[in-house]
C-alpha cells in the first residue's frame, strides 16, 4: 500500500520511443512521464497499440534496435540515468534490480531446457559466489512460495509438462528470486482463466508487500486494475493522458476517454443488464505521423475547436491527479496555444 | 417467459463429444478426451443462451458439435424439431441456412485473399447456385444485399474491394457478423467473439449484436469467458466444467444466487472495474489448475477443487437438478 512521503525508486522523464518503419516514423511512445513509489503498485492501462508494453520495453531497454530506438527523455533508477549507462552497467540493473514478467507464459520459458536449469542460471548470473546447490535450494524454495506442488520434483520438468497458470507461477518465481526492487508485469494474466488469473494476481500482491517490491502493472483490464493498483496512468496514443489515484480514476475520471473506458465495460449487476453500452465510436488512431492534435478528438465526444489544432497540456486537478484535456485549460492557455500553432 | 409453452428452437440432449488420444505406431487408441459430457439443454427462439466456462471446459466444441463441424460421438441435436446428426448432406445444407457462426479470432476467420465483398457474398452465391434460396437472386441482388450488410453492421459500403488485412480487429468482426447474417439465419452460434477485442471495441460489437437481434429476432447461443460479457448479453447462462454444465439459470438469477461452488468460485473470481467493491470482498480462490478431461470421473468431476466438497460426491456422480423454477444445478449440496 502507498504510504506518504514514499521513496521515488523509478522516475521516467519524457520518454521517447518511435519505431522507423516503411509508412513513417511510428511514435510508438511519446512523451510519457511518471514516478514509481517504493511497495506501490501503479497501473498502466490501455488498448493494444497505446504504447504501454514498449514504455516498458524502453525501461529495461529491451526495445528492439533497429527498427526502435528511444530517442529522448530520461528514466532514473537509484539517481542513475538507465538511458546513458554502458550495456554492462545495464545487466546489473536488469533482473537483479529490475525484473519483468512477460504476457505469455508458453513463450517466455525455454521449451529445451529444464525449470531448474533456467531458475539456476538466472540466480547465479545474478548473484556472484552463489554455488550450485544453493542456487537449485533458493529455486525450489521460490517455486514452493508460489504454490507449486511438490517443487523438489517439478523443478525438473521441462516447461511443457506445466499448465499455463504454473508456468507463469514459475516465471514469478524467476522474477522474484533475485529480490528485484521493481517487478515490471506486462499482462501478467491475460493468457490465463479467471480462477487463474485470481491465484496470480493475489500472488504477485502477496510477494510484492513481503518483499516491498514495487510494481508496475500492465493491462487493459479495468477490474484488475481496480483491485490490485494504487495509482493508474491511462495511456492513448503513446501519450499518457490521465494519471491518478485508483479510487479517484474510478469515481471522478476527467478525461472524455478515461470515462468512456469506463463506462463501456459490462458490470456484473442487474441494474446495467438492460442498459446499452456506452461505446467510444470509431477506432484507435494510427500513430505513424499523428498531427500535433489531441489524438482523441475523432472519437471524443466533448471535442472542441482547439482539439483539432494542438496537442492539450498535462494540467494538475488536484495533488495526484493530472489530464492531458482542453476541458480543463484556461481560455488564455487556448489562445496562446494557437497562436504558437500560427507561428510554426 | 414461461418455458413451457414454447417450443424450443435448438435442442440438445445427451451430447457427447470425445476426441481419441492415439500413441505408438500403430496409432493405438489409449483413451479418450471428454470435451463435452453428456450435455442438455434447449434454446428458445429470441433469447440468447450463453455459455461460460474457463479454457479446455469444451464451450467451442459445444457449439461446433452443434453445427455438425464434428460429428458428435453420441446424443443428439434437434433444431426445429429435426434431428440434424442423422441429416443427409442436403438436410444438413439446408439447416446451416439457418445456424450461422461467428468466429473468435477476426484474423484466422476470413481468407486474406476474398474482398470483404466476396467473403460476404460467398454464402449467398453458394446457395443460390444450388437453387435453395427462396427466390433466384441475380448479381445485382447479391451486391445489393452485400452493400445492405455491410452497411447494417456499421461499415462503409465503399471499402467493400478491400482485403482483411486492411481492417483493424474490430472492423474484421463486423465482416464476420455479416457474413454470418447473410442467409438470414434464425440462429447464430457465436464462439466468442469479443474476447479479442480491446475494451472500446468490445462495446461496439456488444451493442451491434443487441441491435442485429431486436431487428431480425435472433437466437443467440454466446460462448465466452468473460462473467461481465456474458452477464450483460444473455437471457440465460449455463455454466461449464470440464465437459459438464454445472448450473444453467436465468441471467439475473444466476448472477444473484450462485448455487454451485464452481459458480461461486468464478463470480468472485472475476475482476469488478470498482475499486471500493473489488477491495472489499471476499474472494474464493480455488487451488490448483483445471484437471485434463482424459480421466474418467466416477464423482463429480470438481471435487479436487471443491471448497464445500463431501466425501459422497467422490464416488457418485451429481445430475443437474431444479432448485427452482428454470435453475438447474448438478450438485450434491442440493440433493437429500
């Protein structure tokens, strides 16, 4: 849980990720800025193609170059730029202080290679000096803690011979072993059933409060998000565009697109059986050459004149909650926002 | 609505589907797989019936049982009466005029290389070539239709020379759902079909598919996995586990009185976009994975993970049972 005055473990300044592609320059990531607290869990919401997983991605630098490239901004991690540091720098960082469960489980496991000898590897790699068998005891006793039955044998089972929900059991258990500070979930659950997907999730909040990890939590589904964040940024277009505190999100969202994600989910009462869905008309944008305008404005039903004209700054609602709106700028800020737009 | 002066329009009694697990070089048949087990149950014109159930619970081979893409290993399916496992090629030809599908994934289920025209037409021609439409339509009326259906399910009749691959998932689905309107089914069997959709996207088709079924009074039967999904479209919900309908009630009854553990255990299992509820309750969270349908159960089949197991439901085999009017539940609990 969030506790005031919490250390900042991971600031993103401004981050920058465009892809070079055939059509143009696909700006993939575009300006997004957010601090992480220590033992928080903050949320990061979006359709498929806003730009949440290759954020992280540019975290632990793992955005494919070429075609990708993150061509600006800064993310510090204990006052370190990740950005600026050699590639061997990086490693001590990735996955010893920072690590990342990925969306799939039946990919991200080595199909050839046995759970012990992939749990094995990544402890030792991590931690100098550690022999062999303490490396396999501190693997069965990770996978014990994520409910693996009988750990000391299905250590070493090949990753097939596991369900979906155990092999992203052990993929927490790999994450976790090296006590990382940050634990970045990209859709943790999303490939698993929703008996699953409750075992996992109350798993990750499990470790994350003993071990006082901070987590980064990806995923398009509203109910996750509701029950495991602190804090949500809403992500369109490569842009954050909402950023605020869960209850708050869901009881006053300020953006017209934070609202229509909310309102277009079926509840599971009796009083909204009946009702339409609201639904956010239209598609989301391409983001190769998106114009210098709200990306939103098409399927907005709050669009102004300025919308179409430039991009609306991020504007502070109160202490944590912040939206990237013209709703909520001055009609000074409007001017003069067009007026720059004149100018260029 | 009163169940018992209608006639069902779809009727499925004592269905079973296995699929033979064969190893060895003689190919060797070693057991089978039980994706659906000895399942009943009747769908009435105009309602949706929907379907949920984790992955592997045999919800997709339900309904391709149904639609004979499988031929079922025993049981039966009535629609309109007619027992269409025993249908000759032409019956069954002329049923599927009537039983239509949507698909789950809007990027396997169209043919990259049709235009959306000739996709949407293809039914329509193959019909008519065979002289079973109810009047001879002529080119022009094939384009006409297909100008019509396009634009019913909210797409620009001029994109209609285009490929699949030109369409975001959403606009894709909106190309399956009139391919499948077409024939003017009575029916339509959707395996489901806004799992892969994002959240905005998700609305839009809901709401297509509640507009479609006012206009031409269809009968929806609706798999998917999502609680919510389902809760919001169906008039009636059965429940399923490894091969086997748990629970079938109204929509609203269901939701408001889960009578069987597994019910439970997935109603409080599922997300609420609320964080005040979704932090307060209590969840039931099961343990373990769901079993492989290969075994044999001579208990009922979710006692490993039951939370209010007995050791009675081991050895014996619970039958779905009223617990009150429409609300049927195969569990020991309910039964003296």
């Amino acid at each position: 849980m969030l506790k005031p005055n919490a250390k900042t473990v991971l600031q993103v300044k401004g981050l920058q990720t465009y892809f070079k592609t055939d059509a143009g320059i696909l700006k993939a990531v575009d300006g997004v800025s957010f601090d992480l607290h220590e033992n928080e869990a903050l949320g990061l919401v979006g359709e498929s193609g806003s730009g949440k997983s290759v954020t992280n991605l540019s975290i632990m630098r793992l955005v494919q170059t070429p075609p990708g490239k993150i061509v600006g901004g800064e993310i510090y991690f204990e006052d370190q730029d990740i950005l600026k540091l050699p590639e061997s720098e990086l490693r001590n960082i990735r996955g010893n202080k920072v690590s990342m469960i990925f969306q799939d489980p039946m990919t991200s496991l080595n199909p050839f290679l046995r759970i012990s000898t992939q749990m094995v590897e990544t402890i030792m790699l991590h931690e100098k000096g550690i022999t062999k068998q303490d490396a396999l005891a501190r693997s069965i006793d990770m996978l014990k803690q994520v409910g693996i039955p009988a750990a000391e044998k299905r250590i070493f089972c090949y990753p097939h011979q596991f369900s979906g929900g155990m092999r992203q059991r052990v993929m927490i258990a790999m994450a976790l072993s090296c006590k990382a500070e940050v634990l970045i979930a990209d859709e943790p659950t999303t490939a698993l059933d929703v008996t699953i997907q409750a075992q996992i999730l109350e798993l990750i909040e499990k470790l994350s409060n003993e071990l006082g990890t901070a987590v980064i939590l990806i995923t398009h589904d509203l109910g996750v998000v509701a029950g495991m964040c602190d804090r949500v940024c809403v992500m369109y277009a490569g842009k954050i565009v909402e950023k605020a505190l869960t209850d708050e999100l869901f009881s006053h969202p300020a953006h017209p697109y934070t609202e229509g994600l909310i309102a277009s989910v079926p509840h599971m009462d009796a009083s909204s059986k009946a009702k339409r869905l609201f639904s956010i008309e239209g598609q989301p944008p391409n983001v190769i050459d998106l114009k210098p305008c709200c990306p939103f404005y098409p399927r907005c039903h709050k669009c102004q004149e300025i919308c179409h004209v430039a991009y609306p700054p991020a504007k502070q609602l109160d202490a944590e909650h912040t939206v990237s709106c013209w709703l909520y700028a001055t009609d000074d800020e409007k001017k003069q926002a067009i007026e720059e737009e004149k100018r260029k | 609505m009163s169940e018992e002066n209608r006639q069902p329009l779809l009727q499925v009694s004592h269905l079973k589907q296995y699929f033979p697990i064969s190893s060895g070089f003689f190919n060797k048949k070693v057991g089978y797989i039980r994706a659906v087990d000895d399942i009943s149950f009747d769908v009435y014109p105009g309602e949706t019936l929907g379907i949920v159930g984790e992955s592997g619970c045999g919800k997709s081979t339900t309904v391709r049982s149904i639609a004979q893409l499988y031929k079922p290993t025993s049981g039966e399916v009535y629609f309109e009466g007619k027992n269409i496992c025993q249908a000759s090629e032409k019956e069954m030809l002329l049923a599927r005029k009537d039983i239509q599908m949507i698909f789950q994934d809007p990027y396997a289920s169209l043919d990259p290389r049709m235009t959306v025209r000739s996709i949407i037409a293809e039914p329509l021609i193959i019909y008519n070539n065979r002289h079973m439409m109810e009047k001879e339509l002529t080119r022009e009326d094939i384009e006409n239709r297909v100008e019509y259906l396009m634009e019913r399910v909210g797409m620009n009749r001029l994109f209609k020379n285009r490929y699949p691959h030109e369409f975001s998932g959403g606009q894709r689905q909106r190309i399956g759902i009139a391919r499948a309107l077409a024939l003017q089914p009575k029916i339509i069997l959707a395996d489901e079909p806004v799992s892969a959709l994002d959240v905005s996207i998700q609305a839009q088709i809901l709401n297509l598919l509640s507009d479609l079924q006012k206009e031409f009074g269809l009968t929806y039967l609706f798999i998917a996995h999502d609680l919510a999904v389902i809760q919001h479209i169906s008039t009636r919900v059965a429940v399923m586990y490894l091969g086997k309908i748990m629970e079938i009630a109204d929509a609203l009854e269901l939701y408001a009185n889960p009578s069987h553990p597994y019910t439970e255990a997935l109603l409080s299992a599922a997300p609420i976009p609320d964080p005040k509820i979704e932090r307060k309750r209590q969840r039931i969270i099961l343990t373990g994975d769901v079993p492989s349908p290969d075994k044999e159960y001579k208990g009922c089949c979710f006692y490993d993970r039951c939370p209010r197991k007995q050791p009675h439901c081991k050895d014996h085999i619970p039958t779905l049972k009223e617990i009150a009017p429409g609300h049927r539940v195969a569990c020991w609990l309910y039964e003296k």
